[in-house]
C-alpha cells in the first residue's frame, strides 16, 4: 500500500524535516519547557505565545494503543494487522505511531523510534526497545 503523504504547513514543517533526517523534533514552551505535539502558536498549559524546537531522543513508553485487525479498505488489506499506540515520551511530550510487531504491543512498553522512508517523506514509528 502506498501511503499518502503528509502536507506539511508552517507549524508541522519541522516535525517533518526532523523525521527526514532521523530526528524526532518537538515544540517546547520557552516559560513552563512543557513539550508539545502537535506544534501550536501557544502553549496550551500557560498560554505563553511561540515555542523553541527540541531535538528528543524519540523513546518512551505506550500510554494506549489501537490494534487494527481488519482493512478499512481494501487497498489496505495486506497492511493488517497493525497497531497504533500513543507513546509518552521520555522526557516530555506524547506522540502518535505505528507500533512493530503488532503483538508485541502492550501499554507501559518500553519503545524507540524507528524511521520509515516512504516516497518523498518519512514517518516515525516505534519498536520495543532494546
């Protein structure tokens, strides 16, 4: 399956180009240092206008995963199953990702990022950690 892909704007545009070059990069509050995802113009815990990019390790832990067991169309058949988890992430922030192998998923899983080039972008997914 080919996945569409993403269309970055001004505020994404740097998640994105982190993940092109294998890096996972946030938004964190230059007041409270809470990071955020996805980027906003403020920070939504003290409201402070703006944010500085922050390179993170990109491992953390399952707070939930989805386990998706049937295709929801079928140019999607072969991709099944597959699990996405919101991830804590070490450090701050939480994230969303396809999460491999499926069944190895459960939450308070330990994971690390794993970075999956598709045509013209790239996409963080995680796999447990080491």
């Amino acid at each position: 399956m080919v996945l569409p892909p993403p269309t970055p704007d001004r505020l994404s545009e740097p998640f994105w180009a982190g993940l092109a070059e294998r890096r996972v990069v946030l938004q964190e509050c230059p007041d409270c240092g809470r990071r955020r995802f996805p980027r906003l113009p403020s920070c939504p815990y003290c409201a402070t206008e703006g944010g500085i990019d922050v390179e993170v390790p990109g491992t953390g832990v399952v707070y939930s995963f989805v386990r998706v067991h049937r295709p929801l169309t079928p140019s999607t058949a072969d991709e099944v199953p597959y699990c996405i988890a919101t991830v804590d992430l070490d450090g701050g922030g939480r994230v969303f990702g396809r999460v491999e192998p499926p069944g190895a998923v459960e939450i308070g899983l330990a994971v690390a990022p794993r970075f999956t080039d598709h045509d013209g972008w790239t996409e963080l997914r995680f796999v447990p950690a080491p």
